[in-house]
C-alpha cells in the first residue's frame, strides 16, 4: 500500500520535483517491493515532463503516447542536456 502511495504522489507531483518528493522517491526505491519498477518509470517520466513543459506541451499525455514519440521527448531532452 505504501508503494502505491509513493507512486501516486510521484505521479501527480509537479516538475520538477521538490527535494521532498525527490526524498520519498528515494524512500520508495530502498523498500523491497515489486512495484519498485513503477517507481523508475515516474523518474524517468519526470525528465519527459520537465520537456513537455518548456515546450508547452503541458496538457499532452505522454502515457497514451506512442513509443516513438516518447523516444522523441527523450531525444530533446538529451539534445539540450548536451547542448
């Protein structure tokens, strides 16, 4: 149930996260669980948000994306990580 719980607040959290959203992420992935993998997924989905917003893209759902444009999020996310 805490797990879930976590991944909820994860889900819903602005980007990017707070130190204190960042700290029950990290409280989440230190408890043995099965769900731990959902816990990575909302980080990783957290830097395709952080994208999303700079480009206005904030009421696009990438969960009901397909893969590649997700690929692509990540792409500009990498893009401007490096640029």
């Amino acid at each position: 149930m805490r797990v879930k719980c976590i991944i909820s607040v994860l889900k819903m959290a602005p980007v990017p996260w707070s130190p204190t959203v960042a700290g029950i992420a990290k409280q989440g992935l230190e408890v043995h669980h099965p769900l731990i993998g959902s816990i990575r997924h909302e980080q990783k989905m957290m830097e395709v948000k952080i994208v999303q917003k700079k480009y206005g893209f904030t009421k696009f759902l990438i969960e009901k994306c397909s893969v590649s444009i997700r690929s692509l999020c990540i792409i500009v996310s990498f893009t401007d990580q490096t640029t």
